[in-house]
C-alpha cells in the first residue's frame, strides 16, 4: 500500500534529491541572506498531486544548517512517506 501525508498550510544551498525530483533553490539570493527559505524557491509545488517531500526536505535541511525558519505558502503538499524508504 503506498502511504502518503498530505499537509494543508494555510499562512504560516543548493540540493538534488536522491528521488530524482530537482530541488535546486530558485531565490536568485543566497541561503546565508535570508532568513526564512520558502519551500516553493525549492521546487515543491503544493498542489495536492505532486510529491513535495525532496523539495521540503531539502528546504529544511539547509534552514537546519543555517539556523533558518522554513515558510510554507498557501497549498496542499503531498509527501510520499514511502519515498522516504526507498
């Protein structure tokens, strides 16, 4: 069974994942400028259908390193937990 999350948030470095999903950050500022880092600037999409995880999960590890916040604009992100295991 393929289990998924599906995260609803409402207002609230550079990486390539391993799942082969592109999350290279978009912002044309560097990591060490910002404060928060958007999970969009990541590649997630947050339209309910596409796997956001790489994406999220890249925001937060270079916001862990940098001591940063990570915003998550309006939309449905859906992460594949199974991905996580493969």
């Amino acid at each position: 069974m393929n289990k998924t999350l599906t995260i609803l948030v409402g207002l609230m470095a550079i990486a390539t994942s391993a799942f082969g999903v592109d999350c290279t950050v978009a912002s044309p500022t560097g990591i060490a400028d910002q404060t928060t880092l958007n999970v969009k600037d990541y590649g997630a999409t947050g339209d309910g259908t596409t796997n956001d995880r790489p994406c999220i999960q890249a925001a937060i590890d270079d916001a862990d390193d940098a001591g940063h916040a990570v915003h998550f604009p309006p939309g449905v992100y859906l992460i594949d937990v199974d991905s996580a295991h493969s």
